[in-house]
C-alpha cells in the first residue's frame, strides 16, 4: 500500500466489504477516518486500513462480534505499546552494560 489515504468506496473494494460493514466500523469507533483537505468525503489512512484488515478477519473467520473486535484491537494496540517499552528499556540496559564494560576494561 504505496498511497497516504483511501477513500471509503476504495475500502470498500479492497477488502470486498459493503459499506455497511465499514459504517459499523465507524459506529463503534473501532476505525476512525480523517477529512483530507482537496479529498472528497472520508478517507482512510494506512493505520485505519489494517484495522479494517483485521476486523474483516476476525469478524469473518473467527466470527466474532463488533465488541470482540474492538477489545481485541485495543489488547493489540496496548500488547505493542508494551513491547515498544520493552525494548527500549533493553536498549538502556545494553547501553548501560556497555559503558560499564568500557570503564572496566580501562
């Protein structure tokens, strides 16, 4: 996905969803699209379009509701935050291991 932002109708087509599914989307704040200035209507960015990605999937092939999906999003999006703080809290002890190595070895 080489573009900044779709429109809905583009959505739509990709995912070969109707736009009811998309509306539902909206309704339950599970996507959120943005109004580009010189973009008709509502378009939607990369971050927006694998979140319809993955409620299509989990709505379809693991058949779970609207709420499942949403709380299921939400656990995703909290699970990489946490894994962001990780690594930069392995990151400091690497850098900190490393300055401790450099005074040791003088």
């Amino acid at each position: 996905m080489t573009k900044k932002y779709w429109s809905s109708t583009e959505v739509v087509e990709f995912f070969q969803v109707n736009e009811t599914f998309l509306n539902n989307l909206e309704k339950e704040d599970i996507v959120c699209p943005t109004c580009q200035e010189g973009l008709p209507g509502r378009t939607f960015s990369a971050s927006e379009m694998e979140k319809v990605r993955l409620a299509k999937i989990l709505m379809e092939e693991m058949e779970v509701n609207l709420a499942g999906v949403e709380v299921i999003l939400q656990m995703r999006k909290s699970m990489i935050a946490m894994r962001k703080q990780f690594d930069a809290i392995l990151e400091d002890m690497v850098r900190e291991m490393e300055k401790s190595l450099q005074i040791d070895s003088r």
